[in-house]
C-alpha cells in the first residue's frame, strides 16, 4: 500500500513543533511543593547572598600558580563562560527569536514579571536579585547551581573543606551536586519546569517560538554541557581508595558518593530517568492545584487575570492551561498511512503487562519517563510494578474523563506516582552498579520494545522515547565497555545510529558557535592580533574527561593571554558580541533545531528497535 503524507504539515512542522512540552503526571493533593532534594534550602540559606560568576574568575579561571587540581581543574568559569550556553541564557532573550516572541506575546520576556528570566537568568533566586549580589547578563551562573556562595566562598579554598559532609556543606549554602537526584532535580527545574520557582512554559510561548524541551536524561545532558569537571575514575583526590586509611576511605567515598565509581554515570542516568518521571508529575500536579499556587507560578498565560486567575484556570481557560503539560507530538506530527502510532495504540504500553489505554484524540500527558522508570523500579530487585501500573490506571481514567482531562481526577490520581518515584529513588540509591547488573540493565532496556503487549500489538517506541532510553544505553554501554565489556564493529554501528538518528549529541553547530564565542574574547581583548592559547585551551577541554598529559597541563597554567582576557571580559563586553554576531548565532541555532524535526519526520521505530536488538544480543552474550 502506498504511504499517503501530508507534506503542507512537514513544511510547517519548524513552527509547529515548537509547542512540543512536557510530560506531566502529577501527584497527590498533599504533595510537598518542592521535591525532597531541594526542601530545607530556603530556610536554611535565609541570609546567604548568590554571587556573580566574576567572584569565582579568581580562582576558576585556569590551573597554575601552586594551587592543586587534584579535585577540581581550576579553569571551571573560563570553560563556562565560552563553551556553556547556560552563560547565553540571558543574551537569547535579547536575539531575534526572544524579540520575536515577544512581539506575538505582547510582552517584555526581559521584564522578571513575565517569568522568562526564573530560568534565563536565576531570577527565582529569592532576595538575590535585589541584592545586587546577581548579574543577569550572567545567564545561568555558578550561584544558580551550586548555592549561594557567601557561606562558603572563603571556607571552601582551605583543604579541610574537603573534609566536610555534604550535609555540612549544604548548611553553608553549597548544593551537594555529586549527588545524582540533587543534581538531575536542579536541572529538571528548568528542562521540565517547577511551579514553585515560577519555570512554567506555556503552550503560548512555544507556539509563540520557544524551542522544544527535549526529554531530560542528566547523565547525556551533562556530558553535552560540556562539563567542566571530570568523571570520578579520573579525579586524582578519588583515585587509590584502596591505599588509604579505612575511616579516611569511608569517608571519601561517602562524602563524594563514590560508590561503584566505574558506573557512575549510569547511576546518574537510571536515577535520573526517576526524577524525570518525578518532576514532571509535581509540575502537572501543581498546575492542577487551583487553591495552593498564586497564579502567576502556576499559569503565566493567566497573569493578568488577578484574582478571578484561579477561575479561569479551572474554568473555560483550562484547555489553554492544560496544554502546557500535554503531548504536543500526539498532534503535531506528520500523518501518514500506514504509521506506528495507529499500531502501537493510545495509552501506556508495559511490556509483560496489560496496556493501559487511552482514546484516540485525547490529548494525554507525554509518556517518555515511563519505561525507563519502569526498568529502574526492576533493577532495584523489588517489586514496584503495581504501584506504577495503578498510577497510570487512574492517570489514563484522568485523561478519558473528557478531551483535556478532568483536572481535579489528574490531580488526585497522580499522588501515588510520585510517592512511587520516590520510593524507587531510595532503592536506587542503596543499589550496586557492577558490570553484571550494568550489562543487565542494558539489555532491558534494549529489549523494551522487542516483543509485543498483552493484546497482540506490537511494542513501538516514539521518538521521545526512543530518545530517552537510547541515552541511557549510551551512556551504560559506555561504561559497561569499559570495564572489560565486549563489543563488534556492528554494536559500533548500531550505536551510532543511534546518537546520530535521535540527536542524542543534539550540539551539531557547535565549532561554529565555538568559533564565534571565542572569536567574541579575541575581538574584545586582541587588538587585532590572535590571542595565544585558544587553540590549546580548546583541545583540553575537547579531550574526553580532560585526560590531557601534565605538559599540556603546564603550558594552559602559563598565563595564557586568551585566559587572561577572559579574565577581565566584561559582560558588557559579551553582550556587545553576542549582538553582533547574533545573526549568525540564531541561523546555527535554527539549522541544530531543524535538523532534530526532520529526524522527528523521519523516524522509523524499526530501525531503533533492529539497532536495539544488536546491542542487546552482544551485551547479553548471544
């Protein structure tokens, strides 16, 4: 049979996708506001201030001058501030797109009563903003991650600060980050979104231009940060566990969570699939909580609504309302015949249990977290299918209930769900992650999607999904391998397949942008003539967990001229080259998110799950 497709949709699908959103689970009416992970900060910070990136150049900026790398590398801001979009999170605002948006928003997305700058430029912070101790030309800085830094900016460059407990160190305002679901939590505050931060984004600011969120695996997203830090098997302070002290051993390994340190980022990613799963249940929950939540952190697509804002939400407005937490992809995809979605069906599919349906046409919440944290429940070694099942029994009755959903049936019914996440967290927490279990793991994973439900049909994996489960693969695969795991040139194959066809490396345009933020420094502080040291600075932080030899080391501690200039780049150094380059920078940024849509188009389920299969026949021994 011929296949019929649309093609006006593909041609329109750049602007359509851009309302792809979350999914979202919700949970109970009771849920704490905040996840466990984060509670207690505010209290307990009440009178730290968050400093400015600029406050850790001092010591950050480059290795050298006596100071030891044994722990970190000493040039973390210098990498940030150059390679990490998370230092142009302010800037984007400013290009063409942000304008754009604005414009079809008829609002000022700088103005912090919009909501855009909790996530662009850490806004949320409360009482740091207006404490001038931030710069929101910044972007996402260090403060926003590790804590604010006045309780311990000074304590923390003396060596006994290595010597402290994380819950110590989190008295003094320092996030404990090593930590996988601290950290994957941080960061699903603004990939996923947090009510309580006031990071909501609207079915109106997507359809408006914001870019889609793709599905948040933290061990991948780290890795494509780039990550100024090195992996735990290649820090010096964590190597020869084992020549040390017993109590001195304990407590490193304990304090720097070095448990099965050859899989840690597997631990990271199989945990951080559950917090997905978490945080986007709390984020749907509290846009169903119509009593507790002010509107403005809740629904900005209802801000100027004031005080009649809560009637609207639960009222005629809740179809805009819901659709910030609704499967965009369910309707914003090509339609063709045949396709895999008419084959897989509507709902939840489990392997090894019964579907849980949903009506074609309704607009469910996105189910991407759902499998991957089923196989985290199964690695655990307990039993934690029912709760999952029953959660989304009553998730799914939520969604029939009528198009949208019934609110009030979402919020009550998510409750378990994340009481469910939790649960599965701390037995993740206690488990061993050894090359047996890891390579078992693998294959779950890898033969998710290889058999079919109870009802005959075949298990198909979408592409947010297969995204999702393919990250954590590679990320285990990688791991596994090396730790003496075997591979072939067909595993090798299949692996990039995946990478490549699912954008799992989604940074395609980055020597462009690299070249033109660097070039940024250069024009700023050259004077015309090339600053020495780029290149070398380049090729340390390229090379895979800064495995570099101790002379590239010392030449990169030789007060390098380009490290220097970004030493005293200002921001409004930045900014004024951010801005003239900003068409090129948007025209990279458009062509990395063109090229993941016609991926999205051109995915083929039958080809993740023949790739999936190789890997699992020679992770498995077969």
């Amino acid at each position: 049979m011929r296949t019929l497709t649309l093609r006006p949709f593909r041609r329109r699908l750049p602007a359509l996708a851009g309302c792809v959103a979350f999914l979202f689970l919700g949970s109970a009416v009771h849920a704490e506001a905040v996840p466990k992970e984060m509670a207690g900060e505010k209290e307990a910070w009440k009178g730290f201030k968050a400093e400015n990136a600029a406050s850790c150049a001092d010591c950050h900026l480059q290795p050298g001058g006596g100071r030891p790398i044994d722990l970190s590398l000493l040039m973390e801001y210098s990498i940030w501030k150059t390679h990490d979009k998370h230092a142009q999170a302010y800037a984007v605002l400013l290009g063409e797109r942000g304008k754009r948006m604005g414009d079809a928003l008829k609002q000022d997305v700088t103005d912090p009563k919009t909501g855009c700058m909790n996530c662009h430029a850490m806004n949320n912070l409360a009482g740091s903003a207006d404490q001038g101790q931030l710069v929101k030309e910044d972007g996402v800085s260090c403060a926003g991650c590790h804590g604010p830094s006045t309780g311990w900016n000074l304590e923390h460059k003396n060596p006994a600060w290595r010597k402290k407990t994380p819950q110590e160190k989190f008295e003094k305002g320092m996030r404990d980050l090593r930590d996988p679901a601290t950290r994957a939590t941080l960061c699903m505050s603004c990939h996923v979104g947090s009510v309580a931060e006031g990071k909501v984004v609207t079915h109106a600011m997507f359809a408006a231009g914001h870019p889609p969120l793709p599905p948040m695996e933290i061990a991948t997203f780290s890795k494509n940060e780039p990550p100024h830090w090195r992996d735990a098997r290649f820090v010096p302070y964590f190597k020869d566990l084992d020549k040390l002290e017993p109590a001195e051993r304990d407590a490193r390994v304990k304090n720097f969570h070095l448990k099965d340190m050859a899989f840690q980022q597997t631990r990271f990613a199989l945990i951080g699939a559950l917090v997905a799963m978490r945080e986007t249940a709390r984020l749907a929950n509290q846009r169903t909580d119509f009593d507790k939540v002010t509107p403005l952190e809740a629904w900005p697509e209802l801000k100027d609504a004031g005080d009649g804002a809560r009637a609207l939400a639960k009222g005629e407005r809740w179809p805009d309302v819901s659709l910030a937490h609704a499967d965009c992809l369910s309707c914003h995809h090509d339609l063709t015949y045949p396709g895999y979605r008419q084959v897989r069906g509507f709902g939840y599919q489990l392997p090894g249990l019964d579907p849980i349906p949903v009506i074609p046409g309704r607009v469910m919440v996105r189910s991407w977290p759902v499998l991957p944290a089923l196989v985290g429940a199964r690695y655990t070694g307990k039993d934690h299918t029912e709760g999952l099942k029953n959660g989304l029994k009553a998730l799914a009755d939520a969604t029939n209930a009528q198009q949208y959903g019934k609110p009030e049936d979402i919020h009550k019914s998510t409750g378990a769900l994340i009481t469910w996440c939790d649960a599965v967290i701390a037995d993740l927490n206690k488990a061993d992650f050894n090359q047996q279990a890891v390579g078992k793991l693998i294959v779950d994973l890898a033969n998710l999607y290889q058999g079919n439900d109870k009802f005959g049909r075949p298990m198909v994996a979408d592409y947010e999904a297969a995204k999702q489960i393919g990250s954590i693969v590679l990320i285990a695969y990688e791991e596994w391998k090396a730790a003496g795991g075997k591979s072939d040139a067909d595993v090798d194959k299949a692996i990039d397949h995946i990478r490549t066809n699912l954008d799992i490396v989604p940074y395609t345009k980055r020597e462009g942008r690299l070249k033109i933020t660097l070039g940024i420094v250069d024009e700023a502080k050259g004077m015309g003539m090339p600053l020495a040291g780029i290149d070398l600075f380049k090729k340390v932080v390229a090379t895979p967990n800064f495995q570099v030899d101790e002379k590239t080391l010392t030449e990169l501690a030789n007060q390098s001229p380009f490290l220097n200039a970004v030493r005293t780049l200002s921001n409004d150094d930045i900014s004024k080259g951010l801005n003239k380059h900003k068409d090129e920078l948007q025209k990279l940024s458009n062509e990395e998110e063109k090229l993941v849509l016609e991926h999205i188009a051109a995915y083929k389920p039958e080809d993740f799950k023949a790739a999936m299969k190789k890997i699992a026949a020679a992770v498995g021994g077969k």
